[in-house]
C-alpha cells in the first residue's frame, strides 16, 4: 500500500510505537521553535530537566509574542530567553524580527524535517512539506533535550483541489471554505494533505496561510507536497539546498478525501466569535465597520502585503475605519520599503505596526466598545482582541483592504482590477537579528540572566486512587484556550508567574472560578465536546493545577491540550455517554475511586454523591501516560529519570 507524505515523514522519523489508527507513536524532532509567551516556561523546563545543549538540527527561540515591554516584566523575559538560548545552542531571533511561523518559513524550515514548536500555528511549516506540529511547551523541552514527541497515529485526510482562484479570492477563502466544510472540531485526529491539480497554482505564502489555519480545525497538522513551488521559493530565499521533493504515492489511502472546485469559491467571511462561522462577504454587505486589522502568521507574507499597498495605493481609507498593518517579519517590511510599497500604505492613513502578533493576541489595537473589526487573523474567539464586547470577523487582506476603503463590509470583487503580484526571484536575505548560540566551550562560562517576574514552577502533586473533590465548573462546547487562561497586554507578561495569571483563569467565563477553586483546595472541571481548543499554552494546564483542579471530564478534548493537561498531571475523562453531561451540575461533590485499576480497565466509574448518580468514564491512557500522571506531571516524570 503507498503512503501520504505525512506518513512518509513518520516513518522516517519513528522511535516507537505502530503506524494504526489511535495508536501512539514516538517521534524523533529535527527542529524546534518557540515563541516568548509560552518560551519562558519552557526554557525553565527545560533547565529544570538538567540538560545541557540542545540536540536538535536547529531550535529557535523567537521574541514576537508580547513586545509592548510596558513594564520590566517583558524585558528581563526576553533576556532571559536570550541569555539561555545562547548557553544552550538556540538561535535567537530578536524582537522586530518577526512572526515565529513567517520567520522560520523564509529562513529556517525544509521539506521532510520534523518541527515542534510551543505555538498551535506550527503547522503553517507544512507549507514547504515539514511534518509541523504544536505542542505544549514541556514536549517542546523534551524534544530540545532529544527525547521522542508523542502523537496519536492521526487519520489522513486529502482535500483535492481542481480549477483556479478567479480574482480576489485567496488562500484564505480556502481555509474559510475548508472551515465551513469540517468545523473546529472536524480535523481532530486527522493530518490533512492538500493535493490535485489547483495546488500548481498555489505559492508557498498561499499554501503556508492554509496549513496555518489548519489549526483552527483541531488538526493534528496539515502539509503540501514539496514541489516546484517550493523549490523556487527556497532558491528565492537563498536555501535551494534545503529542497527535497516529496509526494504522495499514488496508490496512498486517505479515510476521508474533500473536493474543492478553487473556480467555484467565493470570497468568505468567518462571524464573530469562532472561525468556523463561515459564509460568503456579499451577504453581510453595508455591515458597518470600525476597525480593520492586517497582518499576522496567517496573512503578513511579502505578496500579501504588496497586494494591500496595490489596492490601497492612491486610496485614502474611510475616516471611520482605524486601519493597522503589521508585515509578518523584517524581511517582508524592508522590501515593502526598498520598493516604495510602504508609502503607498501609509499614504491611505494606515498604521503600521511592528512586525509581530500585535492585535492578534490582543497586544493592543483593541477595538471601541462593541466595535466591529475586520481581521486578516486566524481566530475571533470572544474577548481575544481585548474588548469584551468587540464582534471580531476573519477575512483576506483584499476583503479587509475593501472595508477599510468603505467603511462597512464590502466584497472585494467591486473594487476593480485585481493586483497581479508576484513572487520575486530572490528575496532580500538579512539575518542580522537573528543570534547565534554560543559554542559548548564559551557556553560554560555564560550566565543565565532572570528577572523577579519568574515564579518557582507549581508543584507537581502525584495522582491519588481515590479522588474526592467538588465541581468547580461546568462549561458547554469548544471551550477554547482563550477561555481557560485568557492573554492580552495586561496578562501576557506574566506567563512566567503562575500564581499571578491565576487571578484571571476563565475570567471570560466566571471570575469567581479563581477564588472558589483555590478555596476547595482540590476540584473538577466539567466541559463539552471539543474541551481546549486553539492554543498551545501549557498555561491553561499549569494554571487550573496551580489552583488544585485535579481532573476534567468533558466530551471530548482537543489535541494539544489534553497533552498539556496529562503532562500537568490532570486526569482528563470523557464521558462514555455524552448524554451524561447533563446529569453534572457545579457543586456537586464527586467520588472516583479505585483510578489506577480504572485506568488499567480504560473506565471508571463515577459516584456524584450530590445527585446519587453513577457515571461510567473513559479513562483510557497508554502505559507512558500513566506513569506521567501517577508522578504528578512530565516535568516530574522526567526528573525521576523516567
Ligand atoms: C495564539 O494564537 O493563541 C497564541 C498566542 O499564539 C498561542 C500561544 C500562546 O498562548 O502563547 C498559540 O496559538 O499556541
Ligand atoms: Fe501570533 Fe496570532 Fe499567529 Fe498566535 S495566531 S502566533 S498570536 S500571529
């Protein structure tokens, strides 16, 4: 039988473990990157484990999260990062740089590596045919320090393209119409290849805006073959070196294969407050619109931007309408500049911004009160921008460019001729603000520099055979990451203090949650389907634990957070029956007795002493994931030289 090409990669790159369905599968890391909000955590894991030098190919550790520095706290962050990614052989790459996913994609990924980063956007790697992943920022440790990365074997799905983009419909209407086809949750378990004749078509910044928004479906990871396209753009980027072509064989088999006619799509729209709310721009036309934002890892590449200054060129934006660009990394700014395309931004009353994820992340550029803002972005979960009752709707740059023009929803096909833009013969190559580590012998004698902001690491409290704690929480479906532990310009700087960010977990859903978790000592979340969708951050792992929640049960979890909560020693539960979700209720006090035989079984059963009900739970782990629960935590497991 032939294979995929993520399949190809796997295999290639496994340790252990069987190439079926569900199984788990141990992989060797070729790269590793992270990103300053969850990098500090996982530099103090992964000097907590005691390793020395990285034994990676290449690790990069980028500043591009929280660079307002509006106190200290941001600051002696990043020079933290610096000084140990200098001791332990990682790149660093400097604020203004760049977008971690943009700035690894022109610089450092390559057809066929493995890449883990501590970011859920990875994936935007598998647009040059890296097996990307994200990951909780202890895996990333791990990984740094050369241990496997774990997976469940993911199903493989293909999505056909056939036919051409017409004009003014892009990469992003793509991912919106693969969005509205699947839903957030539609890409569980999966990877999903993108193939047939329309990929030709497709540049590497295209399908790179795909495979970042792969994402956004709960997909283990999504990938392009490496092909012409991606051979041209690596030459482009000085790398010709770093090509190796890859495909599908052609008798590989997928459990689930998606047409897409490109001709047929029009431009999309996804609705406040989540990405798969999708339908088409010309439905929600004269929608008034306040703000409009351009710019992170999904839509911040060179032709993204020099589509923007085209059709903005000569055009002053509505006086309504507050207008912020952020190019995705240093390279794409300085050739919008050396071609005079900044100007033409700026001269239709644009602001730009730093090149990094800004407005995204709720880094400032917060819209008015119940303002509506147009973004280029990949998630408009609620409270994410920074105003709480803001309506946030994803679209294309050429559809953000067309209501920054207008001032209200417009569809961009009525702006005219569409810009023909294309990729340049070789991009301007300058990694000045990327630091080199240093070599082992000079390494020994560097200093690790840490700020006050940096807080002892929670406590690692080992799983007990009998649970008896209360319902401190019930919430419904795709309870996102943003959700749990919410970031933004007041928070993000201190995602090195736990007891600090405490303060504000699920604050979006109940600011009591904080006070009544830590008052019970020991407690239990219930959820949805879907439970930690969207984000890597090991913080909305560490922060419940931090606040003695012990175990959630839900309907079902998302991919990299039921990771994060096993390596946080959370037991995560899923119903049997989905149906007994309504029989929970908050306050009631729950007994789980005799876990480490229900975990041996894969069930449990649970006593709700409130309500005299019995639940049956699946409680099913593979041998390496119960012992990191009955040690409390990788970080643990790993320190008892597991
Ligand atoms: C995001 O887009 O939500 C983030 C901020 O990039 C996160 C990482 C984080 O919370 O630091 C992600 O996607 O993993
Ligand atoms: Fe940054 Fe936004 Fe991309 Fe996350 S999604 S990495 S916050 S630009």
């Amino acid at each position: 039988m032939g294979l995929t090409i993520a399949q190809k990669i796997i295999q290639a790159h496994m340790l252990s473990g069987e190439m079926t369905v569900g199984s788990e599968v141990a992989l060797k890391i070729d790269q590793t990157l992270t990103q300053d909000a969850t990098g500090t955590m996982a530099y103090l894991e992964f000097e907590t484990m005691g390793l020395d030098r990285v034994k990676t190919e290449r690790s990069v550790a980028y500043i591009d999260h929280n660079t307002l520095q509006s106190g200290f706290e941001n600051a002696d962050d990043h020079r933290y990062i610096q000084s140990v990614a200098k001791k332990h052989g990682i790149w660093f790459s400097r604020p203004g740089n760049g977008i971690c996913h943009q700035v690894h994609l022109e610089r450092f990924g390559k057809p066929g590596k493995t890449l883990i980063g501590s970011d859920s956007h990875t994936p935007t790697g598998g647009g040059i045919g890296m097996l990307a992943m994200g990951a909780g920022g202890l895996d990333v440790a791990v990984a740094m320090g050369g241990g496997a990365y774990y997976i469940t074997y993911p199903k493989m799905y293909k999505v056909n393209l056939t036919g051409r983009l017409q004009p003014f419909v892009t990469a992003k209407d793509i991912s919106l119409e693969i969005l509205r086809i699947l839903s957030v949750k539609g890409g569980v378990g999966a990877i999903i290849e993108w193939g047939g004749e329309g990929i030709a078509s497709l540049s590497v910044p295209e399908r790179a805006t795909i495979t970042n928004m792969g994402t956004e479906l709960g997909a283990t990871t999504s990938i392009f073959p490496s092909d012409a396209v991606t051979k041209a753009f690596l030459e482009a980027e000085g790398r010709g070196e770093d090509y190796v072509e890859l495909s599908s064989d052609p008798d590989a088999v997928y459990d689930r294969v998606i047409d897409i006619d490109l001709s047929q799509l029009k431009p999309l729209i996804a609705c406040p407050h989540s990405p798969d709310q999708v339908v088409t721009v010309e439905s929600l036309k004269g929608t008034k619109v306040d703000q409009v934002c351009i710019g992170s890892c999904t839509n911040s590449s060179l032709l993204d931007m020099l589509k923007v200054a085209a059709l903005l060129k000569g055009k002053t934006i509505s006086p309504s309408v507050s207008l912020s660009i952020s190019p995705g990394s240093k390279q794409v700014l300085t050739m919008l500049a050396d071609c005079g395309a900044l100007s033409d931004i700026l001269s239709s009353g644009a602001r730009v911004l730093e090149c990094a994820c800004g407005p995204c992340i709720g880094m400032g550029f917060s819209p008015n009160s119940g303002g509506v803002s147009l973004r280029t972005f990949n998630r408009n979960f609620i409270g994410r921008s920074g105003t709480a009752d803001a309506k946030v709707y994803l679209v294309s740059p050429e559809t953000a460019v067309a209501a920054a023009l207008t001032g209200e929803i417009t569809d961009p096909r009525l702006l005219g001729e569409a810009p023909e833009v294309a990729m340049p013969a070789s991009f301007k190559i300058d990694d000045s603000a990327v630091i080199p580590p240093a070599s082992a012998e000079e390494a020994a004698g560097l200093e690790v520099l840490r700020g006050p902001n940096i807080k002892p690491f929670p406590e690692a409290v080992p799983q007990e055979d009998t649970l008896c704690a209360e319902i401190s929480l019930k919430v419904g479906d795709n309870i996102t990451t943003d959700h749990i532990m919410p970031a933004g310009a007041k928070i993000l700087p201190y995602r090195s203090n736990i007891p600090h960010l405490s303060q504000f977990c699920f604050a979006v859903c109940d600011e009591t949650f904080p006070e009544r978790a830590k008052k019970l000592g020991k407690s239990v979340i219930v959820g949805g389907s879907n439970y930690g969708q969207g984000s890597s951050r090991e913080h909305a792992a560490l922060v419940p634990m931090y606040l003695g929640v012990r175990a959630v049960i839900a309907k079902s979890f998302a991919r990299i957070h039921i990771a994060n909560l096993i390596n946080a020693g959370i037991l995560p539960l899923t119903f049997e029956n989905p149906e007994d979700y309504e029989k929970l209720n908050r306050g009631d006090q729950l007994v789980l007795s005799d876990l480490f035989a229900g975990m041996d079984r894969g069930t449990v059963l649970l006593q709700d002493q409130t309500t005299g009900e019995q639940i049956p739970l699946c409680c099913s782990f593979t041998e390496r994931q119960k012992a990191i629960l009955k040690a409390g935590g990788l970080l643990q497991y790993t320190k008892e030289g597991k």
